[in-house]
C-alpha cells in the first residue's frame, strides 16, 4: 500500500488518454499530470532536445513524491526512456512496451504496423519490441508528421477530404505490407482512429498505446503492491508550461471530466 | 556608418525569407540570425509565453551588439513588438506595418486579406496597422493554422489535394469577401504561394511579409546612416536552439545558399 500519486507527463495533451483508461481502472489513485504545452510538440525535435526536456518534465513529476512514473509520449518513451528510467527511483512505464505485446499477441499473419511522429519512427523503439517479443513478427512503420497538427487544429473526421488525403499517403506502405494491426503510436492518434479504420478497412486491429499503458501499468502496480488501498476517489492535479485556458476545455474533452480548477500553470526552464 | 551587425529572429526558419531579401539589398552587412527551432512554434501558444520567449530571443541578440533588430516572427511582431521594442535601445520592426503599408497601397477595391498563424490573427494587429495607414480600407482575416505545418513537412505542392482542400477551406472568407490583395502573414506562407494563389485566382496580389520588411528595413537603416558602408561581404552568424543538422539543411534550401559552418547551437532557458 503506497498513498503517493502516480506520476503522467507528455509532450501536451495526448497522455490525458492514458490519464482517462488509469482514472477508469484505479479510480482512486492520486494523479499529477504534467503537459509540457509551452514547448509542445517533442516529435519533429532532435532526440538531444527531446532528452534535455524529458529530464526536466520527470524532475518535476518525482519532485512532487511520486510512487510511479508513466511517460505517456510516445516520442519520449521511444528516444529517451533508458536515460531516464534509471534516475527515477520509481518504476517507470514508457508507452512503447504495452502496446508492442498486445499488438503481437494480436496479429494472425506477423505483420504489425507502427505509425508515429518522425521521432518515434526514426528511434525504431517499437521494432526493438516486438522483435524482444517475436522476432518473427515483421514491423513496417511509418512516420505521420501532420497527424498531430491535424487532430490538434479539430480536423479528425473521417469525412475530411484533406485528412484522409494525408491519411492515404502515411498509410501506403502498412497497407501495401498486409499488416492485420497497427500500434497507433503516438497518443494523439486514438482522435483520428475513425479516418485510420476508415483507410485501413475493417480487417486491421488498431491499438491505442495510451489506454493499453494504462491497462499494463495497472496490473503492475498492484502486483507490486503500490496502489493506495483508498475507497475514496483520487485527487487529480494537471500541470502545464503554457496558460491553463485552452487546456482546460481541450482536457475536458479528451477526459470527458471537468478539470477546471485543478490545472496550475508552472515553468520547467 | 555603424559596423554592428543586424540582428533578425524567429521562432524557426521562417525569419530566412527575410534575411534572404536583405542580403540581396544590402549584401556586405553583418547579420545575426537566431532561431528558436527548439520551441516551435509559437504561433499555437499563448500570448504570455509567446512574450516571455520573445524577450529571451530579444535578449539574446542584443547581447550581440546589433544595431537594428528585425522581429521576422508574425506572430511575435502581432502580439509583442511594443512590449520588446521600447526596451531594446535600437530600432526595432516587425512584420506588419511594412506589408499592411504595401498591401493599403496595392489594393484597388478597398478589400485586403490577411492570413496568419491563430496568435496573429486573434491579437487584430494587422487590422489596426491598416487602419492607421488608412481606415477605409476592409480587412478580412483567417487563421491558417495548419499551413506551418504543411510547410515544414514539405507539403506546399499546388497539385496535392490535401494541401488545395486546407486551403480552400481556411481562404473561403477571403474569396467570399472579394479581397483582391491578401498579406500573407506568416513567413512561412511564401513557400505555399503556387497553393494559395492556385485557390484565390490571379486576381489576388500576394504580399510576402518577410521580403517586404526586408524592402523596408533597408530604406530606413539608410536613413538613419546605420549601413556599415562596406564593400566586402558582410558576415552571417546563425543560432538555433535545437540541433544544427536539420537547420543546416533547410536553411540552405530558404536561403539558396550554404550556411554550413556558421550555425551554432545555443540554450534561452
């Protein structure tokens, strides 16, 4: 039994999908959420860069006493979550590892699909995975640079002649490979899922890193032996690098909670 | 006569549209250029943190002992110039007043357009620049958010049809509104004019904001006698606040000159 908060931080607002599926699993576990706004987005960054600001997003989070760390950027997870896992001093989750066994256990004819920002493609930490797990399984990914962009500005909808556009170049080669599952590897992309299946077809498994973290993280606590024990709901603090304004409304909607009056702006620099 | 070189900033690349005129127009002066490549961009951010990042880049120039500073951010010379300029001790422009003096002079039915990035648009600073040059004139502005984006991931081709149906959709009120002059307020933006000129028609003056600053810039340095009266080539210092490699690639490409060997990576924070 463990009374300190869980630890969650991205890049900007995609972890909150990872912070909803945790909320829905451990309702009564305390959690802090850092959203790095001000800087957002770490994908089209160079991996020093992206490692210089990851040690200071999890700098903040173990200030605040926190049992358990979950790095819920898939940039982060895939370019730096070996320099940063070890100076933790708590069990840190990236979201690279959940969705590369689930996305293995998953696929009938060992081709998986991986899209990500060009940072977490490039770092090819999601290839490393699943050949950890099944060498046999072969992984085509593919990297989405204006995905983020696109879901950021509200374009999402399937019927978006620009979005599936884009969509139709990105996913060329995973559908030219055949894959039967993609890892949506950023957490952004559960906000395109609809113009994803709509390119893809039916017939391809797509999965969420962000809720399949969650789902992982869980388990692990508990066999761990770190969740809190509590019968009552947990206190949920956000904290962002740019105004608290279009952060409230926007985590509202990824949560579908209100969070107005527990977002605290602060500088990590 | 004043030696001192001319110091230019930016979010990120954009700025080089700029600095790319002003070597034509006065090719033996010193120029420092920084681009804040490490916390692009800032058009998506609040107005408070684009402030507080605009005096760190602010800051940093001066330190270089310019002796004019171009502002070639839109989206800072819209909501932050009277905060930076009064406090630099040298003079100071941004990029709207030039291109809102040429779009009020070029403009034959009294309609002008602006596009820029949301904080350009939202702060009305090209409205109330062309309502003191002159109040008659009607001034219709879209945001563009996505247009960055396009831009920095190379999608600016006129023939490609998510970048045409984006555009379409963000220039309708512009279209609607029969502008025949439009500000493209973004130093980005040039890099999709085939795009956005292909949507509005001929018909539509585009003016670059960038260059014509550049225009402007070189007038009044001459006015005020601050040219350096050289005539050897003047010499190009850039900076950036993440990785050279991909500057040094690119910003070759805006420039149409090699700048390898004179970019320096630097920290704001």
């Amino acid at each position: 039994m463990n009374l300190c908060p869980i630890g969650v931080f991205d890049s900007g607002l995609g972890g909150l999908t990872a912070v909803k599926r945790l909320i829905e699993l451990l309702p009564n576990e305390d959690i802090v959420y850092l959203g790095d706004t001000g800087r957002v987005p770490y994908g089209s960054r160079s991996r020093e860069t992206i490692i210089r600001y990851a040690r200071q997003d999890a700098a903040f989070l173990i200030s605040h006493g926190i049992k358990a760390m979950i790095v819920a950027c898939n940039t982060v997870s895939s370019a730096a979550l070996d320099l940063i896992a070890p100076g933790a001093g708590v069990p840190t989750f990236g979201v690279v590892e959940p969705p590369s066994e689930r996305a293995a256990a998953l696929t009938k004819n060992g081709r998986v699909g991986v899209i990500g920002t060009a940072a977490t493609v490039r770092s090819g930490a999601y290839e490393r995975a699943i050949a950890r797990i099944n060498p046999a399984i072969e992984v085509i990914s593919a990297a989405c640079p204006l995905f983020v962009p696109l879901a950021e500005s509200g374009r999402t909808d399937a019927e978006d002649a620009a979005v599936i556009a884009i969509a139709r170049d990105y996913l060329e080669p995973i559908i030219a490979s055949g894959a039967d599952t993609l890892i949506l590897g950023c957490t952004h992309y559960p906000l395109l899922r609809d113009a994803i299946s709509s390119v893809l077809g039916e017939g391809v498994a797509l999965v969420d890193s962000g809720a399949t973290t969650a789902d992982y993280v869980a388990v692990r606590l508990r066999e761990m032996g770190l969740l809190n024990g509590s019968d009552t709901p947990g206190e949920r603090r956000y904290f962002v690098t740019d105004i608290i304004d279009g952060f409230e409304t926007q985590a509202s909607r990824f949560l579908e909670a209100d969070v107005s009056g527990s977002v605290r702006q602060i500088t990590l620099e």
